[in-house]
C-alpha cells in the first residue's frame, strides 16, 4: 500500500517508467549529428576505405558493434571502452577498432549484411561473393561458410533464437527465399522458387522473420510484391501484401456477400521493397520501397495484414538499389515509437510511427564528392538516445540528443501527444 500511495501521488497511477520515457520522448526536441562532440564517444574520420554498407549491434549488452564496407572489411567496435586522444590541444574521446577482418580475407567482395545471434555467440555476414559466413564471437574466427551460388541481398535470423534456420534474399538462381539450417549446415528448401513462369514470386530484395511467430517470415520482391511463408512448410505463400487493402476496404468487403477472386497481383509498392523491419511487439511490419513511400501494416487486428495508410510526408528520397536498413527507438526508451530512415538527400529522417508526422531532418555538416548518405542505422540502449549510421563516405556517424543544443538555445519545444498535468 505504501508504494501505491507514492505511485499515484507522484505518478498520477502511472509506473515509473512512464515519466522517464516521456522524459526520453523531449529529448527528440534536440536531436542533432553529435561528431563534433569531444565528451562522448565518436568515430574517426574513414573508419572504412568505402562504403559502409551495414551495422549491427548485439542485443543483449548494446555495446558490441560490427560495422561491414564495400571494400570486404569487417570491424568489431566497443562501444564502452572510447579511447582518450590528444590533438591540437583538446582531449576527444574516439573507437578504435577491437578487431578486424582486412580486406578479402573472409570476404572477396563488398559486405551485404551483418547480423549478430540472440545470444551474441555468434555473429553472419553477407556478401557479393555468394558467400554467408558463420563466425565464433569468442574466438572471433570464421566458422562456416555457406555458398550459395548468387549474390546475397539481405538475410535474417529469428530475433528470438527459437529456431535455428536463415532466410537468404539472394539476386539468381530460381528467385523467392533460400532457407538455410544452422544446426545441420544445410540447404533445407526455397520458398516461392521457381520463377514468375512456373508459379514462383520472383527475385526478393530484402527479407525479415516476425518477433511473434518463430516460423513466420515475410520478404520483398524487386517488382514491389511483398509474401509471407511458414518456413516448415513447403506449400505455398501464406498471404501477400496489398497497398490497396486499407482498414476501410476490409469492413466493406466483410459485408459484400458475393466476393470476386482477384486475379491480378497485389503490390505493396510500385517498386523494388529494399528495406523492412516489425516493431518489437511483432504487431505492426514497416516497409520502404524505391516509389519512395514508407508504408505501415497492422499484421493482427483483421484476417489480412492491413495497409494503415499512415502519410509520412513528401521529403522521403529512396532509388537506391541496394539493402538499406530503417531504424525504431528502443522498445522501452520512449512511449511513442520513432522511426529512423536514410534518405537519398544526404539526411535522415525521424518519424513519429503512430502518425507519420516528421520529428527531424538530420544532416552532416560536412560534404564531400562521395556524398554523405546513410545506409544503415542502429541505436544503443541505456535511455541514452543514441543513433549511428553507416555513410557512404566510409564514415560512422553519431547521432541523436545534444544536451548543448538546449545551453546555446534554450529547451526545444516538443509535442509528444500526451498531456500531463
């Protein structure tokens, strides 16, 4: 009783955590690139010779980070242990590198993807050479590699551990999705192979499991058609998106008692799906494609997954060919959910999920001939409001709030939708 009195004097009966998260939601008042700061950790200039096409950072501690380039180099960063540099007079704290794979040494071509295991024992990496490689996080040394004969796109692994099978997006071969067995190092089947001709969905270009279901995972084609299979299961889709399939179209289909087989394909997008993500609950799956629209699918609340139609705005810039990767706020830093995405114009967009309005427009300060965009974005965890990116530039940037923002200016007004009194 004594901690349900203080709880609803001080919280008005909210938990403690609400008031923090709320807290963290005002700092995305203040989001700024954060490289020029010397009390924090921060990357040094070309951390990689090319692109840094990939990042990944284990889910457990959030302070391992792998960072994959075009020039088939992969680095391990710790993000905890910044060292101290002097230059010119001021201290600066900068990463180093706690271990590297230089170039063509378990790669021949540029890095696709990376992607920690659940339980950080291991870690996957992609590439253009045909090959998805298996490293032992403690010895950090290659372990297995799987040669799939075609350029791998994208690939991923149950966030969950439950199951211990890879999907792969590979760009030949019979198309659909490759699923690969960790346990008994085999090619177990493909899923919507076959060709466009013979009943397949065609070449996918990016690829996700569902945080629900261990057996469910969904991919996006190169033609914007987006299917979803259960991997033990050799049949046929499960269901496919359709941009068309709004919450309002499902109540009115439900009361017409005749109902027409449609015979014509259904899109998600007008273009190639190249980047995807389910927030952390598994209810709702975010897909970006190269139309240059960000749509948002409730996956639970009717019979299909419905298209929320949620407008995110004229500013999204995305013809790029290759994997990008979108980002969501930490599920418990902050009530409302922000999304992160790498736009073509150099800038990163930040998004509130729930109703598509634009929080911020992130950008370098710096430009150079190799430009400045973003190709994949990870957050820490810690309450800390922490974002990097992957440049093309083959720089690793720092983002997210700066407290020095609110000394030279003031608090920034934010309107996060709730109201406290």
């Amino acid at each position: 009783m004594i901690f349900t009195s203080f709880n609803d004097t001080y919280f008005g009966g909210e938990t403690p955590l609400t008031p923090l998260q709320i807290y963290n939601e005002t700092k995305y008042g203040s989001l700024n690139n954060l490289d020029y700061r010397n009390d924090i950790g921060t990357f040094s200039n070309q951390t990689h010779s090319a692109s840094v096409n990939t990042l990944a950072i284990d889910q457990i501690y959030h302070r391992f980070l792998l960072s994959g380039s075009s020039d088939s180099t992969i680095k391990l960063w710790d993000l905890e242990s910044p060292q101290t540099i002097r230059q010119d007079g001021d201290v600066q704290l900068k990463y180093k590198p706690t271990h590297t794979f230089p170039r063509k040494s378990v790669h021949n071509f540029g890095i696709t993807k990376l992607n920690w295991w659940p339980d950080n024992g291991m870690f996957l990496s992609s590439s253009y050479d045909f090959k998805l490689n298996l490293y032992d996080a403690n010895t950090m040394e290659l372990a297995h590699s799987f040669k799939l004969g075609s350029r791998i796109v994208d690939f991923d692994i149950d966030p969950s551990g439950n199951n211990s099978t890879v999907i792969c997006c590979l760009d030949g071969g019979v198309g659909g999705v490759k699923v690969l067995d960790l346990r008994t190092l085999s090619d177990t089947q493909n899923l919507g192979g076959g060709g466009l001709s013979m009943g397949g969905v065609g070449y996918m270009s990016s690829c996700c499991y569902s945080p629900r279901d261990s057996n469910l995972c969904i991919a996006g084609g190169v033609d914007g058609s987006c299917y979803a299979w259960d991997i033990r299961s050799s049949k046929k889709h499960l269901f496919e998106l359709d941009m068309n399939m709004t919450a309002s179209y499902m109540n009115t289909e439900q009361n017409r008692p005749n109902k027409k087989k449609k015979l014509m394909r259904s899109k998600a997008h007008n273009g190639s799906i190249n980047s995807m993500l389910f927030t952390a609950d598994g209810t709702t799956l975010i897909t970006l494609g190269n139309d240059e629209k960000l749509r948002t699918w409730d996956m639970c609340t009717y019979s299909k997954p419905v298209n929320r139609s949620i407008n995110f705005g004229p500013l999204i810039r995305n013809k790029a060919k290759q994997r990008i990767d979108m980002c969501l706020s930490p599920y418990l830093e902050t009530e409302i959910s922000f999304l992160w995405v790498p736009s073509d114009s150099d800038e990163i967009l930040v998004y509130r999920l729930e109703d598509g309005s634009l929080v911020s427009r992130l950008s370098r300060a710096q430009s150079n001939k190799f430009g400045t965009r973003s190709y994949s974005i990870v957050s820490t965890a810690n309450n800390q409001v922490r974002y990097y990116s992957g440049c093309k530039d083959g720089n690793i940037c720092t983002w997210g709030y700066d407290s020095k923002l609110n000394e030279q200016h003031g608090p920034i007004a934010f309107d996060n939708g709730v109201d406290i009194d």
